[in-house]
C-alpha cells in the first residue's frame, strides 16, 4: 500500500517535472469508474515559460474525439464536466476556478430529467477530454486550443 502511495507521488513529480505537455494524468488510461464514483482528476495543463493557459473544459465522450465539427443533431453522447483553469503567471496567476481533485460520474440510467431519458451500460469505454484555451507570443486569431483525451471504463464492475 506504502509502495503504491510512494509510486503515485513519484509519478506526480516527474508529471510536474514534464509540465508544459498537456495531458490527464487521473483518470488514467484504463481505469474503471461506476456510477456515481468519486475518482480523482488531475490534469497537466500546456501553460510554461512563454505559453499561457486560461480556461480548460473537461468532457466525456462516449466515442473518440476526432470527428470534424459538423451541424448535425446529434454530434456526441456524453457529459460535462465544468470549465476550471490552472493558476499561471503571467496568463491567468489567480483564477477564480481552480479544478477540483476529484469529479463524481453520473448515473446515466438515472440522469433523465423531463422528457429525456437515460440508459444504463456496462463496460463502456468512454473518453475524458480537456479542451484547453492558452495562447503564445506568436500571434493568434482566436485562443490556440489543445485536445487531451484519456480512456476509461463506465461500469465496469467486475474490475
Ligand atoms: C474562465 O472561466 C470563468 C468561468 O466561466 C470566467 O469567469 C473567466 O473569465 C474565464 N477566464 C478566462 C481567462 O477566460
Ligand atoms: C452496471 O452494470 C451492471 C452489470 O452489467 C448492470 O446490472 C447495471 O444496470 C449497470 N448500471 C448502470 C447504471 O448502467
Ligand atoms: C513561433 O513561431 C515560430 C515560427 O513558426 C516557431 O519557430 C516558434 O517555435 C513559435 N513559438 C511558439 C512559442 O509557439
Ligand atoms: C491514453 O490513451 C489515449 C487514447 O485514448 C492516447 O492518445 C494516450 O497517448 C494514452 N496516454 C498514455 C499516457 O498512454
Ligand atoms: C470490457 O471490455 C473490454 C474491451 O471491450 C474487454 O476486453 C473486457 O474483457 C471487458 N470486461 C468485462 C468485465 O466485461
């Protein structure tokens, strides 16, 4: 248990040591969450010497996000999670919505509200995905935005 506790320390500081490569460090590729789970959640955000981060926003999708943008009625299944920034100076030194250590998954089955309807599932790989807005010295129209996504399993009971 110690030792576990002594690798996950280890790891925070070497993905401290590797800040400024954005990338979700919890929930890690893999991991199994149930409905209604706390689980933890860190995110190493793009903001380093000469790059600066504002806002992250943290979604799940229930397929991979590399489809193009397009107007169409049903574009994704999945959640949002909430905007939060990571403090960094001199781009956004004390932001009024820091991330919280842990996000609790819903209960799709149980989310309907009004005429909508949930679903349950078992063993579905979904993808939590930071989109993040930061911007560099080189000028840009519009924020630069970056895409992490990590792959975890919805209800998946039996692990
Ligand atoms: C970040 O998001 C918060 C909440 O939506 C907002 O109040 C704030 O102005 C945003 N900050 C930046 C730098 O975009
Ligand atoms: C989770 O999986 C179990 C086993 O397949 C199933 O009985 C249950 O309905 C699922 N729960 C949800 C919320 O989808
Ligand atoms: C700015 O653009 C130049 C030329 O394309 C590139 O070499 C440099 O790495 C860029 N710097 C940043 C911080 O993006
Ligand atoms: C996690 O999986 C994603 C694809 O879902 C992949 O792009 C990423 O490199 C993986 N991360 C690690 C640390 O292996
Ligand atoms: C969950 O799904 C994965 C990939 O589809 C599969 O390899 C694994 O055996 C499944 N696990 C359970 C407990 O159903």
């Amino acid at each position: 248990m110690y030792l576990v506790f002594l690798l996950s320390r280890l790891f925070l500081i070497l993905a401290t040591v590797f800040a400024g490569t954005p990338s979700i460090v919890h929930p890690a590729n893999g991991t199994s969450i149930n409905p209604g789970e706390t689980f933890d959640f860190f995110y190493n955000s793009i903001a380093d010497y000469g790059v600066s981060s504002y806002n992250y926003t943290v979604w799940l999708f229930t397929s991979p996000p590399t489809f193009p943008f397009v107007q169409v009625e049903n574009f994704a299944f999945g959640y949002y999670f909430g905007r939060f920034a990571e403090p960094n100076y001199p781009g956004n030194p004390n932001p009024p919505n820091p991330p919280p250590a842990q996000l609790t998954m819903p209960n799709f089955a149980t989310m309907e509200k009004g005429f909508g309807n949930g679903a349950s599932a078992h063993n579905v790989t979904c993808f939590l995905t930071v989109l993040e807005e930061y911007a560099t010295g080189n000028g840009s129209v519009g924020y630069r935005m970056s895409l992490s996504s990590n792959h975890i399993s919805y209800n998946n009971t039996a692990v």
